[in-house]
C-alpha cells in the first residue's frame, strides 16, 4: 500500500473533513471571530487531521506490508495467520479474524475430504486384494489344462493382473512412506521373480530374455523394485517387434551409484514423445498406433523412485531400440546406521 493508493480510498472522508471546514469557517465568520483566532482554529483543525492521517497511514502501511511480504515468501499460503502480529486497527482485527475462521474451515474441510480419500484407498486395496485371488485361480487352472486358446486367455489375464498391479501401486505412491522398507536388495534375486511373472507372456511372444551381471546389491525396498522393474518389462513386450525380439537387462556398479538397464530392440519412442514419457496417461504415438496402453506404467516408476531416492532415465530412437535405466544412489548415512546397530 502506497500513499497514492492510501488517498484515493480516502478520497470520500477528506471530502467530507474538507466540507465541515469550510462549515465552521463559514460559522466562525458570520460570528464575527478575530481573523486571528479564525486562523489559529485552521491552523489547529488541519494539523489534526494530519496527524490522526498520517497516523492511520503508518499504521496501516506497516500491517500491510508485512502481511505481503509473508504471504509472498510462504509456499503454504494458509498459514499466514500464524505469521501475522496482532494488528492495533479495527480493519486489521476483523481481517484476522475472517482469516482464522477461513483456515479453519478449509482445515475441517481437508480432513473430510482425507478420511473419504483414506476410506476410497484402503476399500481399492482390499478390493485388489479379493480380485487377485480369482485370478490367481485362472491362471492355475489355464496351466493345468494346456491349448492354444488357453495361451491367449493366460495372456489377457496377464494383462489384467498387471492393470491392477498399476491401481495398487498408484494408490500406494501417495503415502509410499509408509509402505516402503529400505533394506539391502539383490537385483538378481528381485529380476528372477519378475522373469518368472512374465515366463508366459515372453514364450508366447517370442522374446527372449537376456541377463548378466546382475548380482549386486542395492539399497531399496523389493517390492516396489519388483513393480518397476516389471512395469518397464511390461512395455518393453508390449512394444516388441515380430521377430529376433529380445531384452536385455544388466547392472553396472560406479563408485557412488549402480545403474540397472533394461534394454530392448522394440520399435521405440520418437523423438517428440521421449521427453514427456514419464508424464501422466500419456501415451504418445505409439500408443496411438493401437497399442493399448494407460499411460501410468512410467508415471508410477517415476514417481515411486523419487520416493525412493532413486533415479530413472531413457533413451530411445524410433525403430530401434529403447533403454530405461534405473539408478541406485550408493548413501553413506544407511551404511552409518548399519555399523551402529552391529
């Protein structure tokens, strides 16, 4: 708030103060009152009416300020009201009051809308859980009875445990926190499982699976490594050309990392939509070529990795090849903490 501002929201007053001057100006005359005293009453009218504005002005000015300059340093802009100083105004008063009582519905409201949003998870969840059972039976029950027609079935339900998959874990990533264990994991043993989840799906599809180097441990949570690591594997079949399909998939130790690539000679990823792959339900040309996809699989192993403290990157030329490479910080502090507790 400046002065010119400050004025011409006080234009009305001044007029008003202005009006009742020239008022008993007038009084003062038709009295007949010594043009001295006449003066010495301006001089003291004016003079207070400077005062209480210039007073009011300060005040006002100093409040003001202060309120911008906080509420443009905070991200949170909600707790402004714990940041203010009690104002000696009127104004001032009554804004810090609505201020509260906005914070605090919006904080009713929030918590609403999280314990609807909590209930909404953990029903998904159990949901998942109860879907993945009859599934399971399928599956079973496709092994047992082998056909050609069998063979396609296994894979849509292979398609479908993997969707639900998705919902699980994008559910999940809003409080990763809370679900994941950082321990020492070995890649080999987290790759076997997930080559042995997709065996079927790589057999029929004619892809041969190519590991090496891989028996090197990380500082991860397995389960989360085991859905990323699928869900990369996930497209690289889902992408995979007709024939000499393969994917390879090795480890690489540096001194303050271990990087894990996943590579395939799939059709790959144009140069337009490499660097918004990891962006939400996107899905680019090549999902617009027929390939069902939801656009999640990258979003979620992005998303997941940084709370990991993990890193993911791709490379990719249309036609050619794609690589996603998952990168494992090597962090002292863990190693702290595991001589401490031996």
């Amino acid at each position: 708030m400046n002065k010119k501002e400050y004025l011409k929201d006080k234009w009305l007053n001044i007029i008003i103060l202005l009006a009742f001057y020239f008022v008993i100006l007038l009084i003062l005359l038709a009295f007949k009152v010594h043009i001295q005293a006449i003066i010495a009453i301006s001089i003291i009218y004016i003079l207070g009416i400077l005062t209480t504005t210039i007073m009011d002005y300060i005040r006002k000015k100093t409040f003001y300020q202060d309120l911008e300059k906080k509420l443009e340093n905070l991200d949170q802009k909600y707790l402004i009201v714990e940041m203010l100083q009690e104002p000696n105004f009127l104004e001032g008063k009554l804004l810090m009051d609505a201020l509260y009582e906005i914070d605090k519905s919006m904080i009713e409201k929030i918590n609403e809308y999280k314990t609807q949003t909590q209930d909404f998870k953990e029903y998904v969840e159990l949901w998942i859980h109860e879907v993945k059972l009859p599934i399971s039976s399928l599956t079973l029950m496709i092994h047992n009875n082998k056909g050609e027609q069998n063979k396609k079935l296994l894979e849509q339900i292979s398609r479908l445990d993997n969707y639900l998959e998705q919902i699980l874990y994008y559910v999940r990533s809003e409080d990763a926190e809370k679900d994941y264990l950082i321990t020492k994991v070995n890649l080999s043993k987290v790759i076997s499982n997930v080559a042995l989840k997709n065996k079927d799906t790589l057999l029929e599809n004619g892809i041969d699976l190519i590991v090496s180097d891989v028996n090197i441990e990380v500082l991860t949570d397995s389960k989360w490594l085991e859905f990323m690591i699928n869900q990369i594997i996930n497209n690289s079949i889902k992408y995979s050309k007709k024939e000499k399909a393969y994917i390879k998939i090795i480890a690489k130790e540096e001194s303050d990392r271990v990087d894990l690539a996943i590579y395939d000679n799939g059709i790959g990823i144009s140069k337009e939509d490499l660097p918004r792959v990891f962006e939400k339900t996107y899905t680019g040309k090549n999902g617009r070529l027929g390939k069902k996809s939801t656009g999640m699989g990258l979003y979620i192993v992005d998303k997941l990795c940084k709370k990991l403290g993990h890193k993911v990157s791709i490379k990719s030329e249309e036609e050619q090849f794609t690589c996603v490479k998952l990168s494992f910080l090597k962090d002292d502090y863990y190693r702290v903490i595991e001589k401490e507790t031996k």
